[in-house]
C-alpha cells in the first residue's frame, strides 16, 4: 500500500475527468513551474511533494526530514489489472556542466530513492506509519493501488537527455524498484502531457 498521511498539496492546476472517461492530473515543479500533464483511462491521481522552501514559515510542512531529498511527487493508479505507485522527478535538462559536481541525473535518481525509502512500510519506519493511517482510514487516498501494486521512480527530462537514458536499481527489503529516465518533448513551454500507460512503456517498466 501507499500512503500520503496529512501533507498532500493542494489540488493541483489541472485534476479533472473529461466527457470522453479520461482522467487528466498534473505534477508541477513550484519553482521552475515545470509540469507533467499525465491523462489515463482508468482511475489515477496525482500528489505533489511541496518544498517548505516555496511555503511561509507558517505552512511548511514537516513531512521530510532535515535533508532528506524527496521527487516533485507521484502518481498513483491502475493499469490493466496492476496497481502503479510512480515517483516522478522533473528536470528541464540532464546536461552535466560541471563535471566535479554530482550529474543532474544522478542527483534526480537521489531524490527518487528518497521518496521510495521514505514511504516504504519498514517495521517501525515513518513508512510504516503512512501505511497504518492509511489503513485504518485516518488518511484517505483518492485512487487507492491494490494491496500488490509496483513501485517505479520517473525522472522526465524536458530538452536534453544523455543517450542511453541513465538508469538506477534499488531493492527495498523484497521489493525492487527501478528509477529511470524518460525523454518527453515539451508541448508549450515549460509543459509535457502524456498518456500513463505511454510513460511507463517508455520508461521499460510494462512487462
């Protein structure tokens, strides 16, 4: 299971069902103003990790650690049969400037890892407490992912990708997760939209 507890951002920019049955959410960087538009067939919802960095003091929020790294969000939902949970992480361009700093791919793969460790119902873990309020209803998801769902964590590069896509594996007690890279070309500035059954295929998740 998956769990949010009480942190979830507000309802992003576009979140809604269309005449024609497809659902249509939204992941969207508050600095860059970067955004993924992800529209499916079936049930999907969308949540955003708000950095405190963009928040008053006031309404920051205690989700994260001091320092740990954390994606823009996630996405939740249904495929085929197959409950989905997909960090995603935003990044204009992959392009390494700075060859004595850590890669823009490497540093996005960090902070999908975070997310995945954080929300990971480890015994006595801040997962495991997402997952029990989540269980005993004190917390509610939109889209719930079936007891057996896959985690995957997406970083989505807007312009520039090294080619072959940079790619990372964790394990996560009996669970693998893989992080991967896909490439999404921009249909209005600073904005990509995609199908979910198109971004998973792309990122050679789909078995």
């Amino acid at each position: 299971m998956f769990f949010i507890a009480d942190h979830r951002a507000p309802p992003p920019q576009v979140k809604e069902r269309s005449r024609r049955g497809t659902w249509l959410v939204e992941i969207r960087d508050a600095k860059t103003k970067q955004s993924l538009l992800v529209e499916h067939d079936e049930p999907i919802d969308a949540y955003v990790f708000l950095d405190p960095e963009t928040l008053p003091r006031a309404r920051r929020s205690s989700l994260w650690a001091e320092g740990e790294r954390h994606a823009e969000g996630v996405l939740v939902g249904e495929l085929d049969g197959e409950g989905w949970v997909c960090f995603v992480e935003l990044k204009g361009s992959l392009e390494h400037k700075d060859t004595t700093r850590q890669s823009p791919a490497e540093r996005a793969f960090d902070q999908l890892e975070g997310s995945a460790r954080h929300f990971h119902p480890t015994p006595g873990s801040t997962g495991r407490e997402h997952h029990d309020q989540f269980a005993d209803g004190s917390d509610e998801l939109e889209v719930r992912p079936s007891k057996r769902h896959r985690v995957v964590g997406i970083l989505v590069a807007l312009r520039r990708s090294p080619m072959p896509p940079p790619h990372r594996a964790i394990v996560l007690e009996d669970m693998a997760v893989p992080l991967r890279t896909v490439r999404l070309s921009m249909t209005e500035p600073s904005r990509t939209r995609t199908s979910f059954r198109e971004l998973l295929r792309k990122a050679a998740v789909l078995r």
